[in-house]
C-alpha cells in the first residue's frame, strides 16, 4: 500500500505534477503532515491545508488543469465526514427557500467592496464573451448584448430577471432594448447596488425568492442561477418559469453545466464558497423542462470562462492592498484558490457555460439563434 506520501506523492504523478519540483505548477509542501491529510481529509483537508498555508504552487491554476484534467481529483479518497456530507446532499433538500438565502449571505453579501474591485464596472459575476472583445468590460457588455439579442428583446417588452445580481442586466435592457424590467434577489447587498444603478429606469429589485412569483412576463432571463437551485428543484424551477412567461415569450438560461449528473457538489466549495450549490447536467435540465418547453438553442461557451475567472484573480490580487485589511491572508489564500480551480474546470472542459433558449409549446413560428 505504501505510506501516505508515496500514496499522494503517485497520485499527483498521476496528473504530471511533482511533489517539491521545479515546474510551475508543481506542489511545494510545507508541511509533511499535508499527505496524511488528504487521505483523511480529501478534498476538503486539502483545501483548508492550502489555506493554512501547509502547501503552495506558483501557478495554481495549472495545477488544478492538471488535477481535473487527467481526473486526480477522482482518486482523492473520502473521509467519513465527506461520506455523512454526500448523504445528507442525497437524501435531503438542500436548496428550500431558507436553506437558499445561505448562500446569499455566506457568498454574495461578503462586501460589495470585494466584487466592486474584482468585477467589471457593471459588476456581472458571471461568463464574459470574448467572441472580440479585448478587456474585461468588452466582454461582459457583449454577453449582455448578446443574451438580449438571443431574448428578441423590444421596447415595452416586460422582462423578469431571476437571481439579478447585481442589476446590470436590467440596466442594460432597459436603457438599450427599452424594456421594463423585475430582478429578484435574495441578497440584501446584492439589491443595495441593484436599486441604486437602475434609479430611473423602469425596473424594480426585490429580494424575493424565484418562487414567490406569479406574474405573466414576455421575457424571462436567469444568469448563474440554475448553480444554486439543486436537482430536487430543477422541475420546481422550470414549473415556475413555465408559469410565469407569457405564451409567446422567450426565456433564456445562462447556467454552468456539467458533464455528469450529480446530487452534490465538492466538500470545500460547499464549505467556503457556494453552500449547497450544484451544477446541473444536460440530462437533468431536459428532464426538468420536459413537457413544459421547446429547446430552440443551446450554446456552449465554456472556455471563456477560463479567461473570465483569470482576469477576476488578476482584479483580486492587483486590489489585494485595498481589501487586505478587511478580509486577511486566509481569505486570499481561499479566494485565489477558488478562482484558481474554478478557471481550471472550464479549461480542462469538465464545466461548461451554457446559453439555452426555451419557448413554450404555443409559441409559433422560428426561432432563429444568433452567436
């Protein structure tokens, strides 16, 4: 069987990457208790031994393409709180409305002070498209574009923005497209900045959960929403927007997706990042709409999210002397290891960003996709 660091030591092998090598994306460890750490610890152990500063690697980032790419990260075993972890995922419902305004609170009202610094200047947290553009607040403006194009959006048209953000969307619709607009939050910071940029506009913020509702619209968009629904939920979500969009209406999903269904998420970004998040898979979102929806597009561009996360990490650490004092080096050691590993995921393409278009059964006549 070996000791445990022949056992991680082969593991990491496994992935081209060498324990206290000269590569860039090798592992430097600190501490020789880290290797009986990850056996007992998996994923977890891992993660918080990076952010007690146990290990560290130059670039974190192809570390983990590595790691995810040739799946090292499916041979770090399971402890038994990982174990009571998966079941209490599988067996319970981890998304209900109170469980869903955690993640509110533990990620997104961290400090608008931090996404301020971090994100373009109309602060959207998710995937830019970077078809042409050169700078981060290119990017981002042309996915919005983009997605109120896919949308058809015209002046007068009403529009529900489920999980808004941060209200840029909004914002752009309704002073581009001429549109009034609903965006729905649960996060109290979130909704803060949200009222203040679309004063003026036609657009109401409220922090009300997706399902709590009941209104007809003619549009209906979710950016990085479908991450924080959960499997037991995705035909709830689908039932709602079914609901709630006119027959004639559009609606897009902007969502990260995954190649295989799961009820769980890893232990670590559960812990620190995303509580009860989960990436749906293309299986899971079909069965979901099933009956209520037509598919018109589904678009994959999951490799801008590499850049996306990269540039956020450059934000980070370019603004670190501002945010240092607040937030403290444990914090940037998770947060860069959570942009790091995220980056990753859509590099080695075990995540994807994906662009659906749905209408209803009644909605008549082509829909013609754009890029």
């Amino acid at each position: 069987m070996g000791s445990s660091k022949e056992i991680v030591t082969n593991m990491f092998a496994s992935g081209g990457i060498t324990v206290n090598g000269n590569n860039s994306w090798d592992l430097q460890v600190h501490n020789p208790k880290l290797y009986d750490r990850v056996l007992a610890g998996g994923s977890l152990g891992f993660g918080e031994a990076y952010m007690e500063g146990w290990w560290d690697c130059e670039a974190l980032d192809e570390f983990f393409f590595r790691v995810q790419y040739h799946r090292v990260d499916k041979m770090i075993p399971r402890d038994l709180n990982t174990l009571k972890y998966f079941l209490k995922a599988k067996f319970s419902n981890q998304q209900t409305k109170s469980k869903a305004k955690e993640v509110a609170h533990k990620h997104y009202d961290i400090g608008n002070d931090l996404f301020e610094l971090m994100l373009d200047k109309r602060m959207i947290y998710s995937c830019a498209y970077w078809e042409i553009a050169q700078t981060l607040d290119e990017a981002q403006e042309a996915k919005l574009d983009l997605i109120c194009r896919k949308l058809k959006l015209e002046p007068g048209m009403s529009l529900l923005d489920i999980g808004c953000g941060w209200g840029g969307l909004l914002q752009y619709a309704a002073e581009k497209y001429g549109v009034k607009g609903i965006g729905v939050t649960l996060s109290e910071e979130q909704a803060i900045i949200a009222k203040e940029i679309n004063k003026g506009l036609p657009v109401e913020i409220r922090v009300q959960d997706y399902r709590d509702v009941h209104e007809k619209f003619d549009r209906i968009v979710s950016v990085g929403m479908l991450e924080h629904v959960g499997y037991r939920n995705y035909r709830i979500f689908m039932e709602r927007v079914n609901e709630n969009l006119a027959d004639d209406g559009i609606c897009l999903l902007h969502t990260i997706g995954g190649n295989y269904s799961t009820k769980v998420t890893d232990p670590w970004i559960a812990k620190y990042i995303f509580p009860n998040g989960m990436l749906p898979s293309a299986a899971q979102l079909s069965t979901a709409w099933q009956g209520l929806f037509i598919l018109e597009d589904w678009h994959n561009f999951g490799v801008y999210y590499d850049r996306t996360c990269m540039e956020w990490r450059k934000n980070f650490e370019q603004s670190w002397p501002q945010l240092s004092v607040k937030y403290g080096d444990t914090f940037y050691r998770m947060w860069r290891y959570y942009l790091s590993a995220s980056a990753a995921s859509f590099r080695s393409r075990k995540n994807h960003l994906w662009h659906i278009v749905l209408t209803k059964p009644k909605h008549l006549g082509l829909y013609k996709s754009i890029r």
